[in-house]
C-alpha cells in the first residue's frame, strides 16, 4: 500500500512538472509584436532661411538673419555644408548705466559679432511621432550639431568659433519643415565682453530631394 501510494505521488508531480514547462515553453514561444513603422519624412539637401536671437552678451543683444545648406548622407548623418549669418546689434544700455550711476567706464573691446559662419556634423538618432490634441498627427525630429567656423567683429577682428547644439524639426509636409535650433560656441578672439556666442535660432526649410527612403 505504501509502494502505491509513493508511485501515486511521484505520478502527480511529474504530470505537474510536465505540465509547468509546457506552459513556459508556449508562453515564452509566442512572438513578439513590435510596430516599427518606416520613416515617411527623408530629407536629402535643405535650404533653410531662418531668424536667431544672439542673447548671451550683456552690453549687446543681436538678431541675426542667416542662410544654412544641408546634405543629408544618411537616416542618422549629415553635413550642414554652410550656416552663415549676418547680425546687428541692440544696446542693452548696460554701458551707459554703468557711466551714469557709478562713473564705470567698461573695459576691455565691446564690440560685437556682426556676422558669423560654421559648418557642423549633424547626428539625428530620435525621429518621432507626436499626437496633437489628440486631432493630428506631428512628425519630427531630434539632432545633435558640432559646428566650428569664424566670427567676424564690428571692430574688424575675426575669430575661430567651436561649438555645439542640438535641433528639434517638424515636418510640415515632404517639401516644408520648421527647425528650432539652440547652440552655444566659444570665440577665440580676445578683450571681448564675451568669450561665448549663444545662437536661438528658428528656421523654415525647404527640401530639393523627393523624400524617397533610405536603403
């Protein structure tokens, strides 16, 4: 009677042993669904006309109109073959303050940027999907940019600049887009107010390729 009721057992736990495996093994079996959808927008080559705000100097605050020409080389790559812009300046009035209320003559060069040019490598790794109040749908995109280039000065100086920054874009359709592009660099001049250049920057782009995608 023991020896039976010990194959009885044994008999149980096995069936449920089997039992157990079989349900991890179908359920680690089933596929996983993942929706990866291709990229509709594939810019190839961008002209972008665009608006930047230079805030970072205290004694003067620019706003540029430039020009930029992108080759895109691949999905993630590409080159931003030229980013030139010519600026003027807006007094903040801080000099005079300082003549006025505290007979402080700055020292040092104020002058400002009047123009400046870069060309930069650009890396995207995030292009996104966005629901608008929940009615439309937005297409865009993440980059990255280091840039480096010249500045030239009211005072006739010019300078390297070496910087970075990064891009969010929207796509508006497969020839618009809209970039919205911050970056910082620092000038190698000397005796200025300011050793960095601060660019806020928004752009309107039109698309020369047909969007086709990348292979």
């Amino acid at each position: 009677m023991k020896s039976i009721l010990n194959l009885f057992i044994i008999g149980v736990l096995l069936f449920l042993t089997q039992k157990s495996y079989s349900v991890r093994d179908e359920f680690f079996d089933k596929p996983k669904v993942v929706a990866v959808e291709p990229k509709i927008y594939n810019p190839k080559y961008d002209l972008t006309g665009q608006f930047s705000i230079l805030p970072l100097d205290a004694f003067y605050k620019g706003y540029a109109l430039g020009v930029s020409y992108t080759h895109s080389q691949s999905s993630s790559w590409a080159w931003e073959v030229v980013n030139f812009n010519l600026n003027s300046k807006s007094d903040t009035g801080l000099k005079q303050d300082l003549i006025s209320n505290f007979s402080v003559r700055p020292q040092g060069i104020l002058d400002h940027i009047s123009l400046y040019g870069v060309t930069s490598a650009i890396y995207t790794p995030i292009y996104s999907k966005n629901l608008l109040f929940n009615e439309k749908i937005l297409y865009g995109s993440f980059s990255f940019a280091l840039s480096g280039g010249l500045a030239s000065f009211s005072g006739g100086d010019m300078a390297p600049l070496i910087g970075g920054g990064f891009i969010l874009r929207s796509f508006h359709s497969k020839t618009y887009s809209s970039k919205f592009d911050f970056r910082i660099y620092k000038h190698m001049a000397s005796g200025k107010s300011s050793d960095l250049v601060m660019t806020l920057t928004y752009g309107l782009s039109y698309e020369f390729g047909e969007h086709a995608p990348w292979k």
